[in-house]
C-alpha cells in the first residue's frame, strides 16, 4: 500500500469556486476558467502516490502549483475537492484537532526560510515540537540531541541561530522536523535559500540522512538539477496539473510531452544516464567449475579476448584474459589464480562519474548489484557515445 495517496485533488482559488471546479471536470484549461469565472485553479485534479521511504520530488517553475499542492497535503490549504490518503486512511475530512495530531506526529515540514525561533538555543529549537506535544523536559531533551547528532550539530546545541551559517540553520531546521520522528517529511524548496556550495552540501546530507532514517520524504523545488540528484521519483507540474510522473532516467529518455522534453533539454545527461543505461550483456565464465580449455573455446566461438570471471554462486569475481587462459593451460593452474581484477559500479552509477574509472582500466567495467551479482558490462566505446550525445545535444540546443 503506498505511503501517501491523492486522488483528484483539485484547489481553487477565488469566489466562484462551484462554476470553476465543475470546469475542471470538462477538461477546460486553467486560463479559460479564469476567464469564465474569475477564480484560480491552483492544483488540477491531482492523482499520485507516494511509496513508503522513497524521495518524491514535486518539481515546477513559479506559478505551476507544487508549493500549493505540498500544503494541500497537510491541510495548510483546505482541497476544494478530491482526496488525500496516508496509510489507508483518507484524511480530508479531518477536524482541526486531528489534523493537529497528524502534523505533530505524522507529518513534519521543513520551510524555505529555516524558521528558527531565534531566541531559542539550537536544542530548545530542536525541542520545540515535542514540547508542545507535552513530551517532559528529559525525553524530548534527549530525542531533540540524538536528531543534532545525526546531523553533526549536537557541539553547537548551546548556541543560538544567529551565531550560525545559513547551511546550518537549515540543518537546524532539519532536525528540529526530524525530532518529532514523522513518517513523513515535507520540504518546501528547503535548500533554495542557500548558496550553491552550500545547497550540494545539503542535498548530500539529505541523501546520507535518509539512508539511516529511511522516512518518505515530498521535497518541492524548481530546479531540476536537484530533483534529478535526490529524487527516486519525480512529478513535473506546470499550471497546477501534473505533466509527468517518473524516474529522472525514465523523464529524460522519455518525456510525456513537448514541455517536459523543453524542460530537460539542458540538462547535463552525463551526470544522469546510469551504468544500467549504457551497459551490455556480459560473457560469463564459472571460475569454480570450469577450465582454461572451455575459456579459450568459448573465447574462440564468441570472438572475444576475455570474460566476466563468476563463481559457483553466481557472484562476481573478477576478469579472464586470454593470455591469463592460455597460461593457466600451460602452468595447470586453476582459473582463479590467474584471474585479474576488474572494476565494478552500480547500476545507479552515474555516466559521468564511470568516466575515469573506465578510462585507466585494462578491462571493461563490471555493473554489480548490492549482491555483488553482474548485471552487465561496460565498455568504453558505449560511455564516450553517451558523453558525445549530451555534447551533441548541447549544441543542437545552442544552435
């Protein structure tokens, strides 16, 4: 079941709402029920979900409705139809008082702008959703120090705001959200404010924090950069309806329209293509059971001066030449004594950063998943096609 549900969501804004809602409904665009009834729509008839642990990155420029709808989620703005579902249990219709409790200990969101109380210490900041839960002093002293300690920031609890950068205001700010231990966190542009250095530096803490925390996380922003560096999965919107839901991969390679596909022209492919994208099938040798004869037929037969060296277990293990073959024939040595290295990447590994592992290496590069099982291989000639694409792209693009 996923984490978070939306069912047509749809909100407007302004007097007429019933004439512009029912508009909605007959597909007409967001400027002809402006025209028609004076009111807004600012999110239309939104439907997604949201997986359990997952980064969802909502994603637009000014004015597309990914600040409306992150507030639609907690109920900041009340929906003017539609649903919104946490774990099975629709909470639209929530009164304020249980709205409250979702917000206290459900939901918690990280602003733009830190809002840190700035005559409060970095802990009595950490402290402060707890304590107005009611939580006593010694538990929520204790909960708010273990969340500035997984942020580096428990030597500066004694301080105050002021005496801190703007970096680490909003780690701050991030752990006085992750203090309340919500199952979910939404960030609106959270980083926007921060100078570029700083903002990378964040998104990296990010991703290492939610590799231990492991919470689901609806991150807003309008750079697209961003969204491709953090997001597992990402919603494009532009005027209040959403254009494409997908993996940064999945938006790039195919994106749903004409604006998707002008919104990710300029982007650096390199830096988003994965080894899973370029990599080919790997000639497989079983180091465990066979010999250097059958290396060298199967070498012969398939063309090839070497294979992918696997075990009785179908792990990876390393890389036989046919060199390396034809001495172990001569020398009687198993395959494993003359098996080479050979390095490996993720699937996720970006093309960019394979780059200089491949271009030192004797061998092709080896995609490996967290099993250590091959999923494939690289060569060189398919990351310098990949690196002369996004060249090309870029100067198709100037042109």
């Amino acid at each position: 079941m996923p984490k978070v549900q939306i069912k047509h969501l749809t909100k407007v804004f302004g007097k007429k709402q019933k004439a512009a809602l029912k508009m909605v409904k007959e597909n007409k665009s967001k400027n002809e029920i402006f025209e028609k009834t004076g009111s807004t729509v600012g999110v239309y008839d939104i439907n997604l979900e949201v997986n359990e642990g997952e980064i969802f990155v909502i994603m637009g420029l000014s004015g597309s409705g990914k600040s409306t709808l992150i507030r639609l989620l907690n109920r900041l703005i009340e929906p003017t139809s539609g649903q919104i579902i946490l774990d099975g249990k629709e909470i639209t219709h929530y009164n304020k008082k249980e709205m409250l409790d979702i917000r206290r200990e459900k939901m918690s969101m990280v602003f733009q702008n830190f809002a840190l109380f700035p005559h409060r210490t970095i802990l009595q900041n950490a402290e402060f959703g707890l304590e107005i839960q009611g939580v006593p002093a010694a538990e929520r002293q204790k909960r708010a120090e273990q969340a500035l300690e997984n942020s580096g920031l428990l030597s500066y609890k004694d301080q105050y705001p002021s005496q801190l950068s703007g970096g680490m205001q909003q780690r701050v700010g991030l752990s006085r959200a992750l203090t309340n231990d919500p199952d979910i966190l939404l960030m609106d542009e959270a980083f926007s404010a921060l100078d570029p250095l700083v903002r990378h530096e964040m998104q990296d803490e990010l991703l290492d924090l939610q590799q231990n925390v492991k919470k689901t996380i609806i991150f807003i922003t309008h750079d697209l950069n961003e969204a491709l560096r953090i997001g597992d999965r990402i919603a494009i919107m532009k005027d209040g309806q959403l254009q494409q839901i997908g993996t940064g991969e999945e938006i790039l390679t195919n994106p749903a329209n004409d604006y998707v596909e002008n919104f990710v022209e300029d982007v650096d492919r390199s830096k988003v293509l994965n080894a899973e994208s370029i990599m080919i099938p790997g000639l497989t040798l079983n180091v465990d059971s066979d010999g250097p004869n059958v290396a060298l037929h199967r070498m012969q037969e398939e063309e090839v001066s070497g294979l992918v060296a696997i075990d009785g277990k179908r792990q990876f293990a390393g890389y036989i030449t046919s060199d390396a073959a034809v001495k172990a024939r001569r020398e009687e040595l198993p395959l494993r004594d003359v098996m080479m290295d050979m390095p490996t990447v993720k699937p996720d590994t970006v093309v960019s950063d394979i780059m200089p592992i491949i271009y030192d290496a004797q061998t092709p590069v080896a995609v490996v998943d967290d099993n250590n099982k091959m999923r494939g291989i690289i060569i060189r000639g398919a990351v310098i096609e990949a690196l002369a694409q996004t060249e090309g792209d870029g100067q198709t693009d100037a042109e």
